[in-house]
C-alpha cells in the first residue's frame, strides 16, 4: 500500500463525509488513502471517493476515476482494501462507478492547496456555461505554482498523467504540471 504523504492531514470537514459515526470511521480510513500518483492529495480531497455505506456490516465504498480509462484505479482500489482490512473491515468492497463523470469541481479546497504546495498548479476556477453557442474564449492565465506569476505558457496538452497538461514559467523557468479544468 502507498504510503501516506507527511503533508496529507485527515479532512474531517470533507463535504461527502458521512454524519453517522460507523461510516464516519469507514470514510476516513479510505480517506487517508493517498492518490497514487500525487501522494500529497486523498483519495477524498481528489474528489475520487465519492460514497461509503453499510450493507450486512459490510462497507461498501464507490470511487469514481478522473477519468474512464485512469491507470490509478486498480492501485487505488488495492490501497483502500488494505486500509480497510488493516482497520478491521477484510470483508470491504469497493465499487467503481463511471456513471457521474468526475469533475474538478468535486476536488476540495484542501486537495487544490496540497497540489499548489506540492508544484502542480491546481485546476482554474471556471463559471459554467449555458446552454447554446459555445462562444470562443481564450483560456485563463495558470499561475505557476513555484513564483505564482501568471507570465506563464502550454507546452504540452499532455502533463505526465492524462489529466494534466505541462506548462513553463516564463518567469522562473520551471517547467510544471496543471490539473486541466474537466466538467
């Protein structure tokens, strides 16, 4: 199992957290579960862990990947069993559901802050847009997550994970990865 980062704390205030005190323990140990690939961020505060129940004193856990064909999930799904079983649960179960695409906007504010400090600019913040024409529009400033300046440019629409794109810092000159923007 992945070890946990020194920088990954427990977010008690995550949003889907369950209130009932059973769940509650079941949640935050798939919680504490680091994302394979950016060790720095939870499972939960990633947006990836989306549910936890009961059934015949069974936990049952749904994630959703950032994306359908993520190569992380068959690790995560190993390192939240392993949690789970270490914890007391050998039995636990977890689902995988594509049904709901992810979105960035599940990730949380704790998850965006770990990525900055970590030096993956977190994803931009975006209003959604109505329905009808897609106007065009250029595409926000990424502020690098080294010197914050936002003098910034694309490389590569491809980071290296999927959901990432590689940008440089015309600044500082370092090259960095950005969470791209998914809705």
């Amino acid at each position: 199992m992945t070890e946990p980062h020194p920088l990954l704390a427990p977010n008690l205030e995550h949003p889907l957290r369950p209130t009932e005190p059973q769940l509650q323990k079941v949640w935050d140990v798939a919680a504490g579960v680091p994302d394979p690939e950016i060790p720095v961020i939870s499972i939960a505060d990633l947006g990836i862990l989306r549910a936890v129940r009961m059934e015949s004193g069974i936990p049952v856990l749904t994630i959703t990947p950032t994306y359908s064909g993520c190569p992380a999930m068959e690790t995560i799904t190993t390192d939240v069993k392993v949690a789970l079983a270490d914890a007391g649960w050998p039995e636990a179960v977890v689902e995988l559901r594509l049904d709901e695409a992810w979105t960035t906007d599940w990730m949380t504010p704790v998850g965006r802050d770990a990525l900055q400090e970590y030096g993956i600019a977190p994803p931009s913040e975006q209003t959604r847009r109505g329905a009808g024409p897609i106007p065009l529009t250029l595409s926000p400033p990424v502020a690098c997550p080294r010197c914050r300046s936002l003098n910034t440019r694309k490389l590569s629409h491809f980071g290296s994970t999927s959901c990432k794109s590689l940008y440089s810092c015309n600044e500082c000159h370092e090259p960095f990865d950005y969470f791209k923007v998914l809705r």
